[in-house]
C-alpha cells in the first residue's frame, strides 16, 4: 500500500516473457521409477465419468496471458487470497476482487524478477486461541548469487502490514531450481532441485530457515542437511 500510494509500486511487466529466464532442462523426457512393458492392466475403459461443474470462484491473476503465464501458485489467508506466476503477483480479497494491480515480484524482491515464485500461507503465526490469523509468504530464486528469497507479511494483512523481506543470508551454492517449501513449528523447510550427480556424489540438500527469527525481522540463519548416496535419475529433487 506504500508503494502504491508513493508511486513505487513496479507493475509486471508483460514484455518480458518467459524466454528472458535461464532454460532449466535441455534434452527428452526420461522415464522416471519402475515401469513394464504390454498393455495397462489396470486401465478402466468403462469409468463412471461425469461432467465437472463450474468453479464458484475465480481469481484473474494475470490478465495478458500471452506474455507467459507458467508455474501458477497462490494462497488464501482469512480475508484476501495472493495469487503468483512466473514473473508476477496479484492480491485479491476473498469475493475475487483484486486490491492492486499486477506486481512485478521486483515490487517486493528489489532487483530479483527472474520467476518461479512460491506463495503459502502460514496458519500457525500469530494464531492465538479463537482468533486465528497467520501470515502470507512469498518466495523468488536469486541467482545473484544464488539463493532463497523470502518474505513474511508483518500481519494477516497483505496489503497493509508490511513485509520482512529477505534477498540475503540463504545462499545455496548452486541454483535452487523448483523450490518447494514446508510449514513446521521450528522452521520453514526447502528442497530444491540444484545438483545434477546421480549416486554417492549427489550434493543435494534439504534446508531449515529460522522461521521465529524471520517473522519478526530478525537476523535469520539457515541450515542444510546434505543427502549422501541419494539415487535419482533424471529430476533430481528431494521430496
């Protein structure tokens, strides 16, 4: 709200598509787990389909698809919901009705819009008994240098608390490629795929970020946990 009302806000820019991000895979598709070769026995060719009804509620998150609107993401808090893609974001209350514009994600990342946000919701801040509340967090990759961005909304207002934002502190040493985050008591929990050695020599890693720290905008450390040995074969992802 600040932002808009100094004129700082920096709306998404819709020329900018997704061609202007680093290609993440180059190559064919590989087969991935255990398969065997013959007809599908399991295959249902006589399924009771039925037709799906219209959703009661849509969110128009970007409104000029053409520009590359990929890896969707969005949350929904007690009022508003965030909905993300690639190279923006956009809040809405919860009848649908946007409360700003489309946001370049250097509005809230200064200097980093190369994509892949995450958006979640975090229930459990500030949740006293018979008053839930918590907090949204958006998240971008950096690759200078690369590394986790992170924000966490001051409140259970998007719009008007404010956000700690983090673009330091969480270097990853390689590229944190589809990032995935998880909510627990102690901290938020990042895996992400940034090693590409099959076998003994992966390095990739599961991280820990000091969530107590960062919902106060406290100085916030993290922690990775490498996984020796790890057997993958063509992502190369924790999960």
């Amino acid at each position: 709200a600040e932002q808009m009302r100094t004129g700082k806000f920096i709306e998404a820019d819709h020329n900018n598509p997704r061609e202007a991000r680093p290609k993440k895979r180059v190559g064919p598709n590989l087969p991935i787990g255990k398969g065997t070769e013959g007809p599908d026995n399991a295959l249902q060719k006589n399924a009771p389909f039925r037709s799906g009804k219209a959703p009661s509620l849509v969110f128009d998150a970007d409104i000029s698809p053409q520009a590359g609107v990929t890896d969707p993401t969005g949350a929904a808090g007690p009022d508003h919901f965030i909905g993300a893609w690639n190279f923006g974001f956009r809040v809405f209350d919860k009848e649908g009705n946007p409360l700003t514009n489309e946001a370049s994600l250097a509005t809230i990342f200064p200097g980093n819009s190369i994509g892949d946000p995450i958006v979640f919701f975090d229930p459990y801040l500030d949740n006293e008994p018979g008053e839930p509340r918590g907090r949204f967090v958006i998240t971008e990759f950096d690759n200078a240098p690369n590394g986790i961005n992170i924000a966490v909304c001051k409140g259970p207002d998007p719009i008007n608390d404010g956000w700690w934002v983090y673009t330091t502190g969480f270097e990853t040493g390689q590229f944190p490629d589809y990032t995935k985050f998880s909510v627990w008591s102690d901290a938020y929990y990042v895996t992400a795929n940034i090693n590409n050695t099959q076998g003994a020599n992966n390095l990739d890693k599961v991280f820990a970020l000091e969530r107590d720290q960062m919902k106060d905008g406290l100085a916030a450390q993290f922690v990775a946990f490498p996984l020796p040995g790890q057997s993958t074969l063509n992502f190369f992802s924790p999960h």
